[in-house]
C-alpha cells in the first residue's frame, strides 16, 4: 500500500486569494515556493501526494468546473515541467454545506482517494490551513498538521502545528 500526504490547497499550495473569496482562474493561481520544498521532501521521505479541496464557489456560480478542472491541469503541468514533482491525484468537493460526504471537515475525499489509489490511511497525513482539514485528515484515520497560528474550532487537535508555511518543510524533514 503506498503512503500519502494529502495538501490542502488554498493558503497551502497556492496564495490565499486577497480580495475575492475563490480563485477563478489560473491567472490568480500563485504557487507558493514553500509547498514546491514541502512537495519535493515528501517525494524524499517516499510518499505520494494528493490535493483534497474545497471549492464551494462552484455550487456558488462564482466559477466553473472546467476553470476549476483548467487550474489543475496547469498546475500540474507547471510541478511536472518546471520542477520534476508529480501530483498522484487531485480531488476537488464543489458542493455547499450539508449536500455531501466529501466537504471538509468530513473524510470523503481522503477516503475516496485511498479506495481508488491503495492508500494505507494510518500511515499518511493531512496537511491544511484550517480546522476543517484536520478534523477531516483525524476523522480518515491520518496524522495532521495545522498551518496557521489563528484558526481555532474545530473539533479535533492537530499532531502537529506550524505557525506559517516557511515553518512547513523543516517540520516535514523531521516527522515524516
Ligand atoms: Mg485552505
């Protein structure tokens, strides 16, 4: 079975967006340099990656599945081009509240991957910048790590906890 990291993605792999709530196209996609170093140490220590995330502004009309999809597709190319790193999967829950099993804080999308890709759950993490993901990561049976020293409420503690992303790739070096 292989071992996962699974990435939340907003405030994780690419930029917070600023001023609109959702990033609607590839245009505002900005990669951090802190997740491509987090990425390649995963890659190191021997675990494949996968991206659980919400993206509620799909149900909300503000974009579609296909710039939603087209994001993807580029990022994916700009990891495999400009710097070798592959993604196993990304799994994107475009539902609002209360409609599915697969919106963080629940598990769906974590479970999901590990059906379709032999993952063995206990032995892989879940990496978010919010309570949501923990609670999804701990509720899949991962270990965790909280990137954000505000975010509070969730219902479950995270393993590990980082108070910014810069702080990310030297904790992974150490406990993955
Ligand atoms: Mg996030």
């Amino acid at each position: 079975m292989k071992k996962c990291v699974f990435f939340d993605r907003d405030g994780i792999i690419n930029e917070k967006p600023v001023l609109a709530r959702y990033i609607r196209c590839w245009e505002e996609f900005k990669l951090m340099p802190e997740f491509i170093e987090s990425l390649r140490i995963v890659k190191q220590k021997g675990y494949v990656a996968v991206i659980v995330t919400n993206q509620k502004g799909i149900w909300h009309g503000v974009m579609s599945q296909e710039s939603v999809d087209e994001i993807h597709n580029n990022m994916r190319a700009c990891l495999r081009n400009e710097h070798e790193l592959e993604l196993l999967d990304v799994f994107v829950c475009p539902h609002g509240d209360d409609q599915c099993d697969c919106r963080k804080p629940l598990p769906g999308m974590i479970v999901r991957a590990a059906g379709q890709h032999d993952i063995d759950l206990s032995a892989s993490w879940m990496i978010g910048d919010s309570h949501r993901d923990i609670d999804a990561g701990n509720r899949a049976g991962c270990r965790t790590i909280l990137v954000d020293d505000s975010d509070g409420g969730g219902e479950t503690e995270p393993l590990h906890q980082v108070a910014r992303i810069s702080e990310l790739p030297s904790l992974l070096e150490k406990v993955l």
